[in-house]
C-alpha cells in the first residue's frame, strides 16, 4: 500500500532497526516500545487484518516471534516475553499493517495488562455464544476472512 509505513520499511524508503528478514517476513525494533527489546514481526506483502495472511507466512510470523522472544529472554535476561496483537482500530490497532509484538518481561517491570475477568450470565449463554462462532468459522474458508 502507497502510504503504509511499515510497507515503507519493507522497500527500506525509511529507516528501522532490523533483527530478521526472509523472503516473507521483517522484524524490526519498536519505536516506542512498552519495555526496551520490544520487537515488531510483519509479513513483507501489506495485510490490513491478520485474517488474510496465508499460513505459510503467518506461521512463519508466529514461529520466528517465539524465536525472537527466546532471544530477548537470552540476551536481556528478560524472565518472559508477551506476544500482542491488535487486529482492527476498536482494538487498538493504529498501523494498519498487521503485525505481532513481541515485548520482553521483567519481574519487576511495573507493566500490567488491563486483562479483565467477566463472568457469562449462565452456561447456556456461553454455550450459545459458541456454537454461533463455530458456525461463523465453518463458513469462512479454512479460517481465513476475506477483508
Ligand atoms: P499497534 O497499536 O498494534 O498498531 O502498534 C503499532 C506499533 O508500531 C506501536 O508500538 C508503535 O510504536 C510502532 N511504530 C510506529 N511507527 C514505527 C516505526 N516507524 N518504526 C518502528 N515502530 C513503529
Ligand atoms: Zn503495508
């Protein structure tokens, strides 16, 4: 896409602190990121959504992440790592190119998700609610939305 600007960093049209680069994937440094070492994975080919990258790529995404996340725990003696993804502005995604964080933890790094516990009203609701997202998934093609 002409104005996104990590498709920019793919086409090296402005700068970025590369940690890995394949023929389908880039991870780079965050520019603000919520702990030092926090690290972007993106597919190189623009994806608004999460949903439309082909496996390959989005496995390729999950399992360099999780490699790059060892490496944080490794050379920043980080005691963890957070992988985060925000798919859609209500859900706080501000660049629109997808793509996965990976933020390295502390004991005592003072970040604290705002992760909230509801309870549903009763188990027949859940229940409902399930079936209607089983029934959504079987009509999207191998769980990969169109846009
Ligand atoms: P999200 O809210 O999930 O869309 O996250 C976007 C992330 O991209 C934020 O953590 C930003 O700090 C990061 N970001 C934005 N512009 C750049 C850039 N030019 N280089 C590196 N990271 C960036
Ligand atoms: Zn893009």
């Amino acid at each position: 896409m002409n104005n996104c600007i990590f498709c920019k960093i793919v086409k090296g049209e402005i700068p970025a602190i590369k940690l890995y680069e394949d023929d389908l994937i880039l991870a780079f440094m965050d520019i603000a990121p919520i702990n030092f070492g926090h690290t972007l994975v993106i597919p190189k080919e623009h994806h608004t959504s999460t949903a439309t990258i082909p496996e390959n790529v989005a496995g390729r995404m999950f399992r360099v992440g999780a490699r790059l996340g060892v490496a944080q725990k490794r050379a920043l003696e980080a005691d963890g790592y957070n992988f985060h993804l925000s798919d859609g502005t209500v859900a706080g995604q501000v660049v629109m190119h997808a793509h996965l964080h990976i933020v390295p933890r502390w004991t005592d790094d003072s970040f604290h998700w705002n992760w909230r516990q509801l309870k549903y009203e009763s188990e027949e609701v859940r229940n409902e609610m399930a079936e209607k997202i089983v029934k959504a998934f079987k009509l999207s093609s191998e769980g990969e939305e169109k846009e």
